[in-house]
C-alpha cells in the first residue's frame, strides 16, 4: 500500500518490493537534523524517491508510491509504476505534421486559401 500519510516520524520502517524481492529503508534524522532514508546496506538518501530508485538500479521511481510501511502489503515496483498518471497530449508518432496530414473540417471547403473563417464572418454590428 503506497505511502498515502507524508507525515513518517524518524525510526519509521519502509517496505519495498521490487523483481519479487522485499527492501527495506528506515527513515532516520541525520547529525544535520536533516531526514534521511537509510537502505539496508547503509546507504543513506535525501528522499523516497532516490531510495526507490537506488533499489531498482537507477530507474526512475515515484518513492511515495514503490515504498509502504513495514508490516503493510508492500506495492510492486510494476504495480506503481502503471498507477501513474497517463500521459496526455502530444502526437504519438513522434514526427512533425505535414501539410498532407491537415485535413479540413466542415465549412473550411468553402474558405479560399489563406483566408480565415472569421475574414469571411460579418461583424455582428453589420448583421443587426
């Protein structure tokens, strides 16, 4: 379960799971009172986030998601990962447009070419 309460308190234990293996962080204050997350082997990390990444081999990992708190049912790493908003927006080819891509839609056959659609609309003072 992802970490939903940001709010951890140092001495906190975290749970990761990641190819089917558990991980585990501890969060802890450092001598600067700065928080730190401490992986099993020592190493020490400024966020979740760099923890979760360290632990997946330095892909890119959203920390408040891959970690849980121990003794809860840790998410996989995949799982979080699909959990992430989609992507939106943008052409999926990846190649500029064209100008035989542009099709025109409903009355544009009736505006002359490098004309506007507003050039040819009356003003609404003129119709009154």
């Amino acid at each position: 379960m992802p970490l939903e309460n940001r709010n951890i308190q140092p001495g906190t234990r975290l749970i990761g799971r990641y190819r089917k293996q558990d991980h585990f962080a501890e969060m802890i204050r450092a001598e600067d009172g700065s928080i730190r997350y401490r992986l099993e082997d020592g190493r020490e990390f400024k966020s979740t986030s760099s923890a979760g990444s360290a632990v997946m081999g330095g892909m890119a990992c959203n920390g408040w998601r891959f970690w849980s708190l121990a003794g809860a049912q840790p998410v996989q790493a995949d799982e979080a990962r699909t959990k992430e908003k989609p992507r939106t927006g943008g052409r999926k080819t990846g190649r500029p447009k064209k100008a035989g891509d542009i099709q025109p839609i409903g009355d544009q056959d009736a505006v002359a070419e490098g004309q506007s659609l507003d050039a040819q609309v009356e003003p609404a003072e003129a119709q009154q």
